[in-house]
C-alpha cells in the first residue's frame, strides 16, 4: 500500500520529519512517501497561506505520477481536503481530524495545543466542519511559530507541555492532541508533564489511512463529493 | 467611494452581468469595479474549483492598481473571505453571508435556491462559519449549471422559483435569497411567485460595503484577520 | 426617506442624543425622526420595563401621523420588535441585531458591552432568538445604571472601555457592541483602548434600514409578521 | 393556598373555562383564582397582542387586592413571564413551559399542537428561550383560530386529534402537548386518537406551582429576576 | 398514592435518610415506600458502579410485591431511567432531572453541585439526554465522596455551600441543585450562603411524580420506552 | 496482539458470526477473541436489557483469564462502554461509535440502519454523547428484529437496504452504517443498491482498536474513566 502525506509548506526538512514521524506508525508494506508542495508559504500560519496551500497540495496530488491509495494532508486546521476528496476517489485523511477522532475513544474530551493564536480559529472551524467539535474542550495556542519548532525543539516541547497542562486542569481535557504537522515527535514529553494520551496527527492519520484501505472503503462521490464536472480553466494549472 | 467585485469565475459575461446588478443598488458616487479572475474555472461548482477560485480573487484583488475602499466576493458558498480579510483592511463582504445577513432582518427564517445540488454543502458550510446558520431553513438546488442561467434565463428563473416555492411551503422560508451571483435580475419573478421577499446577494453586498464604508468600520485586525506574517514564498505568485 | 427612531424611554435628553447621532450615519436626503414614547419608565433596565416599552414603541408608531420608510427601534436588548413587524410593512430594525449583524462582518466573534448586569440576560435572549448568538463571544456589564451615561461620561466611557479592553483579552471577541442606545458617541475612546472595531447600534441600523428601503425590501408577511387579525380589544388603545 | 390563573384575553368565558380545568388539578385547600385582563384583546394570536398581553397580565396581578401564593399565566407562546417574575417572589409558572417540563417526563419527544399557524413560531421561541427546546419534535397548528375552540367544540377537537396523529406518526413525538388556554378539556379524544399521553397545560401548571409552594421554592432574585428598580414612570399605570 | 423511592447503592442508613427526606414533601395520603437494592455498591461514583446500580434499581422494582403508582430513581447522574420506563406503565422521576426540571421555573439558569469530580460528566450527560443542560451554567464537585456526607455532615455543608457559591458568583448559575441523593436536608445552609433558591432532587421528584399521577399521566409506550419485547434470557434474575 | 470481541446478547451463533467478521478485518498477528456473556437476554433490542447487557459486557470482560489488548464491545446503540473504560487502561472501541468515525472520513454525512424502531433513540443517544451526531443525516429502522437477521438473512438484507435507499435520497445520507452487529456480511448488497460506501461496525472496530495498540495509546484516567474507587459490593458479582 502506498501513502501519499503531504506537507502544506514549502519547507523540505519538516516535509522529511513529517515523513519520518508517518513512518514509524506504517505497517510492514506500507510505503510513505512524503511531498512538499511545488508552491507556496514556508509555513502556513493564516488563512491566506492556507488557501493557497489547499490549491498547492491539490496540484501536487494531481501531479504524482505513480498510483496510489490513500493521501494524507498533513496541516493542521488547513483548508482543501474537501478538494481533494473531489479529485480522487482513494482515502483522503486530514490531520487535524484524524488527530481529533482518535482523541474521543481515549476520553471525554480533548484539546487541541497549536503554535500561534492566530491558528486557533481555523482548527475551530475545522473541527466544526468535520463534526468533531462538540468534545472538543479547548484549541490553545504555545505562542510558538512553526518554523521555531524546528529551530528550538527544546524550547517548543517545553511550551506546548505548559499549555497542555493548562487545557487538563482548566478546560478539563482528558486527551491532548498535537495541532502541528511539525510537532511529531513531541509526544513522550508532553505525556510525562500532563499524565494523559497525546495524540499526535501524523501517526493517527497514517493509521486511519491504513484502516480504510483494509476495509476497502472509497470516499463517497454521491454529491458533496464527486468529480468536478468537466470544464474550461483560464491559465490553470499554472506553467511549471 | 470605490468597490471592487470580484467575480469568482472566469466568464467575462458574468463579471459584466454581477457589475450591473451591483449598480444597480449603489449610491451616486460610489463606483463598481467588476473584475474577472486571471485564472481559475469558467464556472465554480465545487470544491476544488472554489479552492482555486478563492486563491484567484486573492491575487486578482492584490493586483489591483489603484485605491479602493472595499471588497465584495461576488460568489456563492465559495471559500476565500477569510484570507481577503487577512490581506486587506477595507470590508471584504461575501454574497452569501451578506445575502443571509439581509434576509434575516425581513423574516424569522430565510431559504437559499441555488443551482446544482452539490453547491449546497458548500453553501451551509459557509453559513454554519458564519454564524447565519440557525434562521436558515433550507439550502435546495434548481438542478441548473452556473452557466445555464446565462444560455437559458426563461427556464432557469422558472426552476428556481418552482424550488423558492417549495421551501416557502415545505421548508417554512419567510425570505428566499438567491444562491448565485449570476441569478442577479431574477428577483422579480420569484417574488410573483412565492409573495414573499427576495434577496440578492450582489445588491445586498453593495449596500452594506458602502454602509461599512461610511461607518468608517474596518477589518479587526487583531487575531483571525490579523495580516500575513512576512515569509519566503516558493514559486508566487505564480508568473503571468 | 423618512426614518422614525423610537427611543424606548421615556428621558427626552437621550431621545435627543440618540437622534443626533443618527442623524451622523445618515444619506443625505434621510429624514432622522426621533420619537420618544408617551408612557413608560425613564430608562429600561429590566423585563418589567422592557415590555412596557415594547407596547409603548407600538402605539408610539401606530399613532405618528406621517408616512414614513422603516423604523429604528433604539433600545438594547428591548422586547417588541416582533410586534412591529407585525404592524408595518417597512422595515424594522432593532439596534441590538444592527449591531451585532454588522460586527459579524468586521470580525469572527463579537462582544457586546452594556450597563447593568441585569441587562445581560435580555441581550443574550435576543441574540438567541435572531440567529446572531452563534458568534457572541460575551455580554458584559460595566455596572453603570442607562441614565448614569448621560450624568458622568467621562466615568462611564472609562468604565466601558475597561470592560471592552476584558472581552478583547479574556473573550477573544475581535469587534465590540455599544450595547446601549446611550452609548453612542463613545466609540472613539472604546477603540483607542481595545484597538478593535467598534460598532453603535444606533448608526448602524441607520444604514441597514436605509439599505433595505433602498433595495425595496419589505418585512416577509407570510407567516410570524403577517398583520394582526381585526379583532376587539378592551380599553385600548388606553385614552390618552 | 391561593393561585391566580391569568388569562391573557380578555375573553370572560374562557377565562372561566380555563378557571374550571384550573380546579380539576388542584389539591384540596388550594383555592384557584381567575383572572381576565382589564385590556388587551380577545384573543391573542401574534406578537402585538401578546406583547399587550405581557403588559396587561403584569397590570393585573399588581393590581390584585389579596395575598397569593403562585401565579399561573394562561397563555400559549405569550410573551411576559419573565416581567412577571421580576415582579413578584412567588412562583410564575408560564403554561408554555409547565407543559413542555411535564411531557418530558412522559416520554423522549413531545409536540405542542396549537391554534394558527402564526402562533408556531412564538411558542418555538418560548420554549427556546426556557430551555425545553432539545426535546421538541414539532409545534403543528391546527388552523383554528383561539376563539373557534369555544364556538365548535366538535370540530375543533377533531382537527385538533388529526395534528396529533401527524405529530406521532411523522415528527416521531412521544407525548402531546395541547398548545393553546382554551384547549383544556380535549384531552381525552387526543389520547383516544394518538394512543401517547396528552398534557394539558393549565393542569400541568397548577401541580407545578402547587408542588413549588409545597416546597417553600421562590423565583431567584439575584440577577434576571431581581425587582425593578425604583425610578420615575410616565403615564403608566395607565389609568382606570 | 404509594411512591417507590429506590437508593441506588446499598448502604441502608442513606436509604433511611432518603427516605425521611422524600417524607417531608409527600402531601397526605402518600405513601412513601424506600427500597435498597439487594446487590451492588455501597455508594455510586462512576459508570461501572453506575450501571450495575441501573440493573439493581431495575430489579429491586421488579420484585417489590404490592402495587404502587410511581417510581423515584434516587441517584444522581445515575443510569437506568430509561430502563425503568420501559418495564412500567407508572411515572418514574429520576432525581437528576426532578431538580433540573424544578429549577427552570426559578431562575434563568442553574448549577448543580455534586460530590466528586469524577461525578461531573455522568450528572452533564444525564441532563444532556434529557433535554434539560442549556440552561445549566455549570455542574460541580465539592471534592467529598458519598459517604463523607454521612461521616461528618458538617464539613459536607460547608464544601458543598463554598462551591455553590463559586457558582453563583463565576458560572452566573441563578439555582443551587444539589446533586446527590445524600445531600438532602443541606439546603438550608446553602441557602444562607449563596441567596438563592437551593433544590433538592429526591424532594422535587415526590411532589413530580405526585403530580403525574394525581393528572393521571403515564409513561408513554409508542416507541422509546414500549416494554421489553418476550425473550429468553441466560442466567437472569440471577438466584438470590 | 489479542483483541476480546464481546458480544452483547446471549446467543452464541451470532457472537461467532461477530467473531468471523472480525477476524476479516484483522491484521497478520492480531488474535480475535468473541466472547459471550454469561447472563442475559438473547437479542438486546430496548433499554432494558441493553443495561442488562452493560454489565454483563463487563463481568465478562472482567473475568477474562488471559492478558488481551483491546476490548470491542459488538452491539449497536447499546448502554455500557464508559464502565468498561473504567475497568481497563487498553482500548475498548464501540461498534456503535467505530462505524460513525469511520463514516465520517468518507462522506459529509452518514445514516444508520438499525433493526427495530424502539433501537432508533439509543443509538441516537449513544451518538450524541460520543460528540458524532452532528454529521449523522439520520438513523432509520429497517423493522426487523435482530434474530431475523439469522433466520432469513435475504430478506434482511432487503429491507436493509430499502432503507438505506431511502436514506441516501430522502436524508441526504452520503454514507451507510449498518446499525447491528449481526448485519456484518450484508455490505455488498447494500454498496451495490445505494451505491455509496457501506459501513460495518464490527470490522471498522478492529482496525480502530489496532490503530489505537499500535500508537501505543490508552484510555485516559485522569477524570471520567479513573478507576472505580475501592469499595464494598452487596451480592456482587453473582454467583456463577
């Protein structure tokens, strides 16, 4: 079986973490193979840059030249797996609520811990979208950019475990999920400082993925979903 | 005062259709720009071409040479709003919440008749992000294509009055809005036939950018709308 | 175009502010006519109140002697608006839905700072009913009685402009109501302290009943606002 | 113990109806007194006369000479208990509510069957604001207007029934509410047709209001139901 | 009128206080009958504890030998009431929803305050399902287990009054329930601390199930809560 | 890895239906063990026995001598997974819940055909307290008890998916869950009558609760599903 997870940035080497991170929860036979989108923002921290993203890993998708199963969308509160859907009919994964719907068979409730505030409110209207908004307990925000998760993981780790600490004891979360693509690998602390799962959206997706594959389940192309109706595009795709 | 409106497909004869009917509701001495996309579909309906459209009004708008005081997205149920809003500090207002805001002032409950039936997801996502949800009563479709309201206005004003009917009995709509920008100059009819108010999007949106304007409201800057942080694109703006 | 602002106490100082400040939204050629009440309590703080007031607003309208083109009903949180839809078919507009619909479009939640705590509630109910709660992020009292804005304003625009400065930090609202009709005319320090947009429901609705006159819609009076049923009704209208 | 059962028309034979299904309910040494409103009209089917209703109901309960124990206000979807209760300490039991609390003892859904069709969204709106709402599987009207239910009895319960078994049979409700003062009595053919348990809801608010004495429970004063605060009235009380 | 008034654990000397306490609201002539299982729990405090109570409760009803006209369920947040419904024909008034449904009619919200914190989702999901949590500001644990309320009833007041009163104050709760079985006859110094009304469930559910039945109300059988349909069983009743 | 799969009723054909089912579904390595419990009802189809079942679900559990990973608890709508949760730190997966999740990756909403009616309002109620019934169009009873299923499994599938037709075009349904553990086999004829994807519970269980081991994650005891704390059982467990 083959997956495709696909970063929403530009930047490679979080694009090889993301990969790394998916890898270590394939099963034997499952091949990973990470994409960075040929266009777009160094990270994505804001509606703009998201929406372009959306169109960024729509093309890249469109354009991997070998088949196969499943894709996962490796951005967190990211616009465009709708899209996706729309374009293939193989599993389409999101992280962000492969991450959330783990979370609610290990709790009551869960929170989500992202980087900047300014992404609490696209995870938020994620999550309503996806229907897994009602356990939901809190989206929190480190204060931390993306790209610092790589340039300082010390630092990073500490600051999401302060805030996850916060969501259990005031927001009551029973479960904390990792709201980055580039948190992979974050867990083992955040679990020792908070004493509850942490459920980190890459290595949920990849399962999640794997699992529908198994089941022979396709998405469902009966209307939300089925295959844009065919028409003229103006300078679309864009030359490359 | 200037506004632009921005067509979200990339047929010229419906930019210039949405240009009239927006005159048509603006003040001496406000002027309507319509502009068409520099790329994307030639009709949206669905959410690959809405992802693509919504990256497209982005850059058509921030290509624009010349000052202006607000932003109408001329789409319906289409993405996008969020990112203008980051990128701009003049009102940006979408046709279907600006459509739903309206209605809500004339009825207890307020029905959407639009074209194809897989449009009407996308339309109630927009509407549950919005907060215009709960007075909504129904999303139906016609079961016409974009385009088919340009080819055939006699048939086309026909099947959505026949719908508009439908939701006023069936659904208890008080208020019908029009659930596309090319429906605009349709109003007439469906109000001979339901006897109940009609909204526009187009013509509604008019009215309230010039009241935002005169106001002397402007985007909240503080988190969600917040402007892009300054980072390296990869290949983008896409060159043209 | 005639415009009718119905204060809904009855202290004729603020009946006059309120007009001024209306009359600063206006078109030019927007007749602002402000109406004080001929019964009930000198300032609303309360259900008792409020409902007096809304049947006050009714005969107050009912019995104006002019034509006229929509009307303003210039009380926060007040009961009645539905009632006056029922007996006119121009439009209605209460200043609690003018402002909170308005905020909608500047940001992606709205906090409404009002006077007393026991006003809360009211606010909320009416909200609730107008499909606008969904992006409330709070009410908030700054504890000042209504008449006290007129006695003190520098204290009460202190007042107001450190519950605002709360709501901002602790709600995460992006946009601010003046949840009084007494308020008007405080915005400018309101925003200096919060660095978010500021909405007065006063100006507000004054550009949103010009809007609806404008486009030619009417209240829908197929169902909830249809006209009273001829009926016989004892000691009333009461002498006056 | 002393219960005032207020009408909300000023109809005197229905309020002598509703005083007489009032005392089927009411324990021994509970004296029930009715009550018609000294204005107002002689049905209340819509907004403007149930606002004057609110008013009226309030005038009459402070204006009654005696000591009471409860105050029952006998309207359906009436606007008004909450000024009632700012009012007094006693208990204020709206029937709306007292029917909808005690259905869902009965069974997992109710529907309220009531008079015109325009009386739906008021009774809607009422058991939103109380917090009844969830478990509401419809509100149907009958088409009767309030006034026939005295004039032809017959036929009154029979279109009555009919709702009834469209409200089991389609809207899945477990128990009926009769939704109007005046249908008190009609229980049992609705029973006999629906085979579901039918509330009554004058009957049901006299055990209620009786069962709140019994336990000593008044209505909170500490914030929505806190009393009006002293200040100056024009005109009002109207005089008499 | 005999009131089965069920424990739902087994420590006898709760029973009895359940017992009296159900005595103090039973108007003449009702005969209050307390029932402790024959297996289970010496206290309930979680959902394995919980569900075993349901089926006991369930059980303990079923055995009873002499006729009887309705049931009280004296547990708080507890499983089983819907099981309940199904076996009779007679009211069954779980305590939970007794004080939820009681405090509605005497204030625009409540909270209930409950023994351990463990307790607090099992007491939101009860209310949830029942239709009666949106006017619940919030549901608290005092910190003391069951039994502890028995042990030293003094201190039991005093952290049940404390966390009542963080209610009214933070959570605006407007009504005090108090959320266990056990806690009956501490309203009084509740009271005193907090100012407002203060319910006891095993109090309102007698004088509810009182009124069901002096109406002549019966759990409806259509659908949810028709009875068990004939089948064999393994193993059960279990031998006692 | 060995995952327990608990039936909830007491026939052992359909547990070793369940049981092959599941074993379809399961990984190289993974042991299915179906389990029947020791007491109760031979198809669970109402409140009663679905409590019933709760705790026999747990006994059995409980007394299972080997070490296992995952417990699925294999009936539909049925009453008892968060004291199974208590009991245990592996996993424990409900069928009920499984198939909703795994629904919602495939399509935007998703229908639920159960046996009998009277199942209807608890899997509605077990979906609403898992935090996934906002995206569920509808839950819909095909009217056959669940031991027909075995005895005339053609006719079965046919009334099943007569209803999920229904669902699909009546409810807007974009996904189908069949809603009992004994409908696993049926997928096929329903895939090939509604031509949406299909959804068993049983075999979405499976790859969940291995997803879940292999991701190394448990069940959060930090509140609502902490061990029950040490106390005293009356007559329990039973004497077996």
């Amino acid at each position: 079986m083959r997956i495709l997870v696909v970063n929403v940035n530009t930047t490679d080497s979080m694009t090889k973490t993301i990969g790394e991170q998916a890898r270590t929860a394939a099963s034997p036979g499952t091949q990973i193979v990470p994409l960075t989108p040929a266009f777009g923002a160094e990270s994505v921290e804001g509606n703009y840059e998201s929406h372009l993203a959306a169109i960024a890993v729509m093309e890249t998708v469109r354009s991997y030249p070998e088949p196969f199963d499943a894709v996962i969308q490796a951005g967190y509160g990211e616009h465009g797996r709708e899209g996706l859907q729309e374009l293939l009919s193989v599993p389409v994964v999101d992280i962000t609520e492969a991450a959330a719907a783990t979370a609610q068979f290990l709790g009551r409730s869960y929170s989500v811990i992202t980087t900047l505030d300014r992404a609490v409110p696209l995870i938020e209207d994620r999550l309503l979208l996806a229907g897994l908004a009602s356990r939901c307990a809190s989206v929190r925000a480190s204060g931390l950019p993306v790209l610092e998760l790589e340039r300082d993981p010390a630092a990073a780790v500490e600051a999401i475990a302060e805030e996850a600490v916060r969501a259990v004891e005031q927001d009551r979360a029973e479960v904390i999920c990792l709201g980055c693509g580039g948190m992979s690998g974050l867990s083992e602390r955040v679990v020792e400082r908070t004493g509850v799962p942490v459920v980190d959206g890459v290595t949920a997706a990849v399962t999640i993925a794997e699992s529908l594959v198994r089941l022979g389940l396709t998405t469902s192309k009966i209307r939300t979903y089925a295959p844009p109706r065919p028409k003229q595009f103006r300078a679309w795709p864009m030359p490359v």
